[in-house]
C-alpha cells in the first residue's frame, strides 16, 4: 500500500493522507461506527475521551481480523459540533503516532447520533496483505 500525494494539489493540513493506493490481492476489513461507549456501558463526557474508545474498539475489531493500525486505509469520522473537532483529532493523531503510512481520512459534522450524550463516531476501511 502507498500513499498518494499528488505535488499539484494542497497537502494535508493535519496527520492523514490525500489517498492511499490497496494492491489487488488485499482482504478489506471494513468496521462499523465505533461510539464512545465503554465497555461496562458508560461514556464520557469529554469528546476526546470517546474519541479514544472509538479507537480502543477500532483496535480490538481489527485484532480479530489479524489486522493492526498500519493497515488501516481510510477513516470516516464524525463530530457533533466544531468545538470537537480537536478533541477527536488530538485523539487520532495519538493512535497513528507510530503509523508509518497514514490512511485517508473525512471528518464530518452531523446533527447527532442515536443517544444525546454521544458526540464522536468512527469507521475505518483496513486492507491486510501478505497473507
């Protein structure tokens, strides 16, 4: 896998790539939306906090696919308002700071989720190679 970085456009202005080019012979592995939801079923309020959930679930989800962070290509992100925007990015940023190859990736404002207290949500596409 490599990441696209075409020099006539912009480049990113925070921790992800433009694109990210899969071989042909990759098994994809696409999650659902991840909530921050703990375990015992608690969530916090801070957005940074349920940002980090997000990825602990995202981490154990690819676990079970023999898969890891590095293989992840791209990731969809929601926020409920701006003010969380850097609450979820400082979140992300933390669980790529040992990928080599960064992963597409959106971030999206929404009106909201299934339950009032849920301000972040995260699906990420991974493609495993050499298997």
């Amino acid at each position: 896998m490599r990441e696209l970085k075409p020099e006539s456009i912009a480049p990113p202005f925070a921790r992800y790539a433009h694109a990210v080019e899969v071989p042909e012979d990759a098994r994809l592995v696409f999650t659902s939306g991840q909530l921050g939801l703990a375990a015992d079923g608690t969530v916090p309020e801070d957005e940074g906090a349920q940002a980090d959930i997000c990825f602990a679930n995202i981490d154990a989800i690819l676990a079970e696919a023999g898969a890891g962070r590095g293989d992840v290509v791209r990731i969809n992100a929601f926020v409920t308002d701006r003010a969380y925007m850097s609450g979820y990015m400082a979140a992300r940023d933390k669980w790529l700071a040992d990928v080599e190859r960064l992963p597409a990736s959106t971030l999206v404002i929404v009106s909201g989720f299934t339950r009032a207290e849920f301000k972040v949500e995260v699906e990420v596409v991974a493609a495993v190679t050499g298997e």
